[in-house]
C-alpha cells in the first residue's frame, strides 16, 4: 500500500498593521473603509441635526445626512501574511479629542482630499507631520469635481516630495486598495530608512 506524504504546513500567522483614514468633513472616509472592509464595518454614524449645521461646514456636502461621531472600522487582508485594520477619522474639529487615541500603534494613514475643498485636509497632513506618521494623499474624484495636475494639488497642500499623492474613487474596492497598498509600501520604506545598518570591524 501506497501512502502519500500528509501535509504539516502550518497555518500562517498574518502581520496585522493599523492604518487611520483622515480627511475632512464629508471627503468619503466611512465610504472607502467600507469600500473594502472584508467584514461588516463597524460605524458610528449621527444622523445631522439642525444645531450641528452651525458648527459643521457643509459646504460643498449639502446633501449629506450622517456624520461619523467616533470612527469607522474595517478589516482587508492584502496577502496571506498581511492584514490591515483600518480606523476611519471623525472629519469634524470637535472630534478631533479622539484623534490621539485612534493614532497609537498605527503604521500609517490615509488622508482623502476633495478638490473643492482642499482647505479642508490642511489639519489631517499637519496633524500626521508634527507626528511623524508617514500618509498618502487619495484625491477622491467626485462627480463633478474639477481635476487638477498632481503638481498642482501638491503645492496646494504644501506636501514634501516624498508624499505619495494619487487619485481614487472611494466607492471602488480596488482603487481604495492601491491607495492603502501606497500607505504601506510608503511607511516600511519609511520604517527601512530609520533602521541603524549594522556596521562591521
């Protein structure tokens, strides 16, 4: 009797890695963790009062209803060995005390930018600077919106050459996946370049 060899492969224990999603109020946060969250996502959606308006800029998003109070939750897994969690950002300043807290342990972000509003993504890219967390910018392309050159939305927000910037749609899956494959790929280069090289007597 013939007996084939049984398989003793071990199960691969996947590298899980923190990745925030930033960006102003309405720039499509809760659409891209949603987008390609491969479990349901968790989210902590407010209905808009009318007392709210006042304080939250709706401009440019007048038809938006929801608003995220604390943040979104989503899970994608890149490889077999990789997987990222994926915290969604309250957009509005007066959330912004629960910022520090989503930000502990997180390798990178993501900060969506809305061409007509691109003033609204200066405090997410300065937050992410004075803190060192290595971002990508995803202009999320909304119909209607006018596109620009990459140069030019660059020197809009001031960002250092090495800041990876690109377009994406967040309702698409596999383009909000290319804009967290950059965050990853852009913070290890990151995590390689700070590493000591081992020198030799």
């Amino acid at each position: 009797m013939v007996f084939g060899r049984s398989s003793s492969r071990r199960p691969v224990e996947p590298v899980t890695l923190k990745i925030l999603v930033a960006g102003g109020f309405g720039v499509g946060k809760t659409t891209l963790v949603g987008a390609v969250s491969e479990i349901k996502p968790l989210r902590t959606e407010e209905t808009l009062s009318e007392v709210g308006r006042p304080v939250d800029n709706t401009t440019g998003v007048e038809n938006k209803t929801t608003t995220t109070v604390a943040m979104d939750f989503g899970r994608i897994t890149l490889r077999e060995d990789l997987v990222l969690y994926l915290f969604g950002t309250p957009g509005q300043d007066r959330f912004w005390f629960l910022w520090d807290e989503l930000a502990q342990g997180a390798l990178g972000a993501v900060v969506l930018a809305d061409t007509r509003r691109l003033e609204d993504s200066f405090a997410a890219v300065d937050y992410f600077e004075r803190r060192g967390i290595p971002f990508t910018v995803a202009v999320n392309c909304f119909e209607g919106a006018d596109r620009f050159p990459a140069e030019s939305v660059r020197a809009a927000l001031d960002l250092d050459s090495e800041v990876p910037l690109l377009q994406c749609d967040a309702r698409e899956r596999e383009s909000a996946k290319m804009v967290l494959v950059s965050v990853v790929e852009h913070a290890m280069a990151r995590v390689e370049g700070q590493r000591p090289h081992a020198t030799t007597t």
